[in-house]
C-alpha cells in the first residue's frame, strides 16, 4: 500500500524544460520499482521510463537522452526531468510503483499535465 502524489506539470513552450516530482508515502519506498508513464489524450497509457531501489534505469525508446529518471531514497521521492520537450510530449504524466516483492500489482499518482505548446 503505497499513496504517490505528482507534482511540476505545467505549460511550457516547444524547447523548454521541466522537472516532475512524485513523493510517495504509506510504504517503505525502497520495496518498489518506481516508473512515469504518460497519457495523451485518444491513446494508451506508455511507458516512459522506470528505476528500481539501487538504480537500474530502463527507457522508452522515444526518449532519445532528453529525459532523466531519478529518485532520492531518503526523501521517498522520484523525479524526471524533461529537457527539449517538444509538442508530442503533451500529456497526462503519471506516477508508477511496484513492489518487488510479493503481489505484483501497479499503484498509480493522479497524474500531472504537461502541456507544450507556442
């Protein structure tokens, strides 16, 4: 049982920058595999990117080195900054956790809106 609560969304123009944060609590942090996936509107959720307690990194291939995935144990918190953004960027970002162990079942963030556009 795991709450994740997304912050950083906003409105930025094709080229900026943004830094989305999702705090987790109700759990201990480092028994799930934590991830972001997005949702633009007439799609499916996808994948964009996950990291595990001790930092593995996997990516979506559209990706491309223009997002980073972190997250600080400490702070029960796990970030993704997003550089170059682009216009098809513009969706829903949502918070993902996982426990390692045990039932595997997805937690879910009510999600952010990153909007991108002129």
């Amino acid at each position: 049982q795991v709450q994740l609560v997304e912050s950083g969304g906003g409105l930025v123009q094709p080229g900026g920058s943004l830094r989305l944060s999702c705090a987790a609590s109700g759990s201990i942090f480092i028994f799930y595999m934590m991830g972001w996936y997005r949702q633009a509107p007439g799609k499916q959720r996808e994948l964009v990117a996950t990291i595990t307690s001790s930092g593995n990194i996997n990516y979506a291939d559209f990706v491309k080195g223009r997002f980073t995935i972190s997250r600080d144990n400490a702070k029960n918190t796990v970030y993704m900054q997003m550089i170059s953004l682009k216009s098809e960027d513009t969706a829903v970002y949502y918070c993902n956790a996982v426990p390692i162990m045990g039932v595997k079942r997805d937690y879910w963030g009510q999600g952010t809106q990153v909007t991108v556009s002129s």
